[in-house]
C-alpha cells in the first residue's frame, strides 16, 4: 500500500505494541510524526494501531515482524521506504530479559537477547542510512537501561551496556548525515515486563531504588515516553551521543537515612 504522506515525518518504533511503544507513539504523534509501529504479537499490533488511529486521528501504521529474524530489519525499512519515502525518528525499543542467573543462562536464549536488544537496532539504522542520506536529518532514541551502570541479567546488562557503545559509534558514525543518536535508560517500571505480577519484587524495587520521595514511586511508560519524545524533538537538535536516565535517581548511590537529611549531614 502507498500513502501520499511523503511530507509526514515518520517515526518507526520497535516494539511498539507494548507499554513504553504505546506511550511513545502517543506523545510522538501529539508533536506531529505519524507513528509506524512494528511488533512481532500481531494480535496486540492490531488493537494498538486501531488505538492509536482513533486517538490522534493519524493512518498510524503497523509492521508485523520479529527482529529475531535476521531479515526483518531490511523488510521493515523497504515498507517504510515503499510507503513514506523518509524516516525522521527510529525508537529502538523492542527487548528481551533472558535468565537473571549466570548459572542458568543457555546460549540459544544469550543468542535472542542479543540478536534482538543489540543487534537489531544496529541492522535498523544500517537499512535506515539510505532514506537519511537522501535528506539530511534524523534521530535515533534507543531504549538501553539503568543495568548498564548497575548490572542485572547477564544477556540483558550485557546488551543494554552494548546499546549504549551503540549509540555512541552510531553518533559519530551518522552526524555527517545530521542524524541525532541517544539513549534512554529507565530504572524498574511498573509493568509486566520487569514484574509480571510479582508485588513482592515491585515492593522491593520501591523500597530499594526510588531516590525521589516527593514521588515515591516506579518510573511509568509516559516518564520514559517524554524522554524519547524531547530527544526526537527540534530541541534536541545539539545533542547526540548522550544517555538520559529516566529511573528517579536509581542510577545514584543509595538514599541515605531520613535524620540524615533532616538535620543537615545529608
């Protein structure tokens, strides 16, 4: 299908049928991109497209494909291509966790987190370069994690710390064509992902790396949205190469005790 949309920038966000891909998509699209979501869970592709359609008014549109598959990243970029002729904002956000124990990792599942959070987003802005060379401007959010400073997972640190060397390679590689590389790195958020359903661990998380009491709580889907959203944006324009943690200050030393605080030695 071919959309005469070509003065419409576009934004393609990976795993965009999710909770941070949903949110992204939404407040992309309030500054005026149309948002390409690409999911490999065509089910909950579909309700989010429809979602999104509805609420913005937008054609947004929906990619059925599983970054596993070595070839979707080509086939991804030739319907953006095909459809839109350009590309203004690529959000690497699909992942995979993987085993929290070394003692329990097996390589095929090492193989899938890393083919997906490191080697996909490299393929992306790989089959990216043509619609960035042919007019000049862009960016590039990818979704790395606090882990990279902290270390969790072994798959998953290992890959999200990669993203991160990733987006710094990408800055260098890709200013020339004026094309903006950062990274967002959120602490725990309050979702299936890092939980599941288990509210002792989202209890313990709390308790554990919250450093904003005024908040006293987990990061949401919309906290991370806003970073990728300003890091799209014109006032962004100056700034590549960086990391933004969006995690209310768990990437920094321990909150120390509350008298402490109150009488001064803080």
């Amino acid at each position: 299908m071919s959309l005469d949309l070509t003065e419409r920038r576009i934004a393609l966000i990976t795993g965009g049928a999710g909770a941070i891909g949903m949110a992204s998509a939404r407040r992309l699209a309030r500054g005026g991109m149309l948002p390409v979501l690409v999911d490999r869970d065509g089910t909950a592709l579909d309700i989010a497209v429809a979602a999104l359609r509805a609420e913005t008014g937008q054609p947004a549109l929906g990619i059925l494909a599983d970054l596993l598959d070595r070839a979707a990243p080509h086939a991804i970029m030739a319907r953006v291509a095909q459809a839109f002729g350009r590309l203004d904002c690529l959000v690497n956000n699909a992942g995979l966790s993987g085993a929290r124990r070394i003692g329990e990792v097996a390589i095929a599942e090492w193989d899938a987190v890393l083919a997906v959070n490191l080697t996909a987003p490299m393929l992306l802005a790989q089959e990216a370069m043509p619609l960035w060379q042919a007019r000049h401007g862009g960016s590039i959010v990818n979704i790395a994690s606090r882990v990279w400073l902290s270390g969790a997972g072994p798959g998953y640190t290992a890959s999200k710390a990669g993203l991160i060397g990733l987006t710094r390679s990408l800055a260098v590689q890709l200013g020339p064509l004026e094309v903006t590389v950062n990274a967002v790195a959120p602490s725990y958020l309050g979702s299936g992902f890092n939980f599941d359903g288990d509210e002792a661990a989202r209890r313990r998380a709390e308790q554990e790396h919250i450093r904003l009491g005024v908040l006293d709580r987990l990061a949401t889907a919309e906290d991370v949205a806003g970073a990728v959203a300003f890091l799209a944006s014109a006032d962004a324009r100056f700034i590549t190469g960086e990391v933004l943690h969006v995690c209310g200050g768990a990437q920094l030393a321990a909150r120390p005790a509350s008298a402490e605080v109150t009488d001064g030695r803080a």
